[in-house]
C-alpha cells in the first residue's frame, strides 16, 4: 500500500495509475497527514480461455458432451437450444 499526498496525486495521477495498473497496489490518499481516500486497483483481465471457461455450461447435455468431439472432426452441429445458466 502507498501512501500519497492529494497534491502529489493531483500532479502526478498519469503515473500513479500506470503504476497501480502494472504492480495492483492500493494507494492511500492523504491530506493534511490524514487519510482521506483508498484507490483500488480494478478487477484482473481475463484471457479469453478464462473468460469462455464455462461456456460448456450453457449447453444441452446432449450437445455438451459431443461438442469437443464434433469440434475436432470439422463437423458442424449447430446448438438448437441453449440452457439458462442462471436458472435453477
């Protein structure tokens, strides 16, 4: 965690964003020797692989389970149906 003054921040706000951005750390944001804000990085990037992860999920069992296969013989068998994820 750093700590830098709102003066500090003010003058230097390009660099210290770059710097949360690459190390992620939260900065403590004072002013008259006082904490007065905390800046936190934002949430991680996801790769593509992380982000399509639980796309499996959102398939029929049916096609779920001959999709890879499917995949990996060129053949096209087009989802008629797509589950709800959010449905219980």
């Amino acid at each position: 965690m750093t700590q830098i003054t709102a003066t500090e921040l003010a003058r230097n706000l390009r660099q210290v964003l770059d710097r949360m951005e690459f190390t992620g750390e939260e900065v403590v944001v004072t002013r008259n020797n006082q904490p007065i804000a905390r800046i936190l990085p934002g949430g991680r990037r996801m790769t593509a692989l992380e982000a399509m992860a639980d796309l499996y999920r959102t398939l029929p069992e049916e096609a779920a389970a001959g999709w890879i296969e499917n995949s990996r013989r060129g053949e096209d068998d087009p989802v008629e149906e797509l589950r709800d994820p959010w449905a219980s």
